[in-house]
C-alpha cells in the first residue's frame, strides 16, 4: 500500500478543530489512517461494512469522519473511481436537499456561462485525478460528480471539496457552503453501548 498523501493544509490529530461544534467551519481535512474505532463509526453512518478505505480525509468538527479516502480499486480488483466518499447521514441530506432544490442544473449552467468557473473546475478534476493516480492508476479518466464539464453528484463534490480544502473544487465549494452546519447536532454516530450480561 502506498502511503498516504498529505492534506492540502497539514494539521495534526490533536490540533483544535475550527470553530468548534457550533461554529461556521464545517472542520478540517486531514489524511490518517482509519481505526478501527473509526471504522465501526463509519460502518454506523453509512449502514454498512465501508468499502477499500484508505483513510479519514476529513474531520468534522465533532471530530468524527465524514468523508474518507477510497483505494482506487474495491477489494476484489474492481475499478473504484470514486477517491472521495462523503459518509457522515446529516452531510448527505444535506447534499441531497440541495439537488432537490435544482442546485445541479444551476450550476450546471453556470459552467456554461463562466469561464474562470469552468477552467476552475477543469482543474480540480486534474488535482483530483493526480491525487487518485498516485494511489494506483485506473482505466478510466472519469472522477467524481461529473467533472470536469457535468454536475451529477453533490455528494461526490463536497466529498472532494471537504477532503482537499476551500479553493480546490469550486462547485463542491458552493455545495458545502449552501449545506449548513450539519455537525450542530453533535456527532451523527454514536458509540455502540455495551449491554449488561445476560440481556440482549
């Protein structure tokens, strides 16, 4: 396995989170092995086993994962595109509502219409495939959430866009901006309580 890259921003483990849980940041992406205590809880957010995780890429500021680095290919060999994978259940319905609400073709207009927007997003399609490439290299020049020319998938984009830090990936950017703060509630996984011998 190749080591992990560095974030965008090196921050250590235990250096605070930005703003804290009730402040405007939505956290700080980072690149560190997952634990296995850090598995359970993205297995609790996303109601199942994850797959190919690499690492956290980045931490909400209730200090748990919300996205994750991905092996560019499953467990059984299969090409895995997506680098990025949003997993924290508030930041995906929040991702969700605003493709309910016609963000995608908004958006997707304004690639249309906006130069510097459209090469901004050309590039953070480069980054993101220099990024995968450097994992293991896949068939397919595709990435996440339509890049570089489609808006498909708000949850891949703000995935990206968590994981590399502001300015990389300005239509993930405005995902997450328009997102709200999803981590205001606390943490969206709760540690499994162990029950007391001889009850279920």
């Amino acid at each position: 396995m190749k080591d992990l890259p560095a974030p965008h921003r090196s921050q250590a483990r235990d250096e605070p989170l930005q703003q804290g849980r009730s402040g405007s940041s939505p956290g700080r992406p980072v690149r560190e092995p997952v634990t296995p205590e850090e598995r359970d809880v993205v297995a609790r957010q996303l109601g199942r086993d994850p797959r190919a995780v690499r690492a956290v890429a980045h931490r909400c500021p209730c200090g748990q994962p919300d996205v994750v680095q991905t092996s560019p290919r499953l467990e059984d060999g299969t090409p895995f595109p997506t680098l990025y994978y949003l997993t924290c259940p508030r930041a995906s319905a929040a991702a969700s509502r605003l493709e309910s609400a016609g963000r995608m073709r908004e958006w997707q207009a304004d690639l249309g219409t906006d130069a510097g927007l459209a090469a901004a997003y050309r590039a953070a399609h480069e980054a993101y495939l220099a990024e995968r490439d450097a994992l293991g290299e896949l068939p397919t020049r595709s990435t996440a959430g339509g890049m570089p020319d489609r808006v498909k998938c708000l949850h891949a984009l703000a995935g990206h866009a968590l994981a590399a830090g502001p300015g990389v990936n300005p239509v993930g950017d405005r995902a997450v901006a328009e997102m709200g703060e999803w981590w205001a509630h606390g943490p969206c996984a709760q540690p499994e309580t162990p029950q007391p011998e001889g009850r279920p």
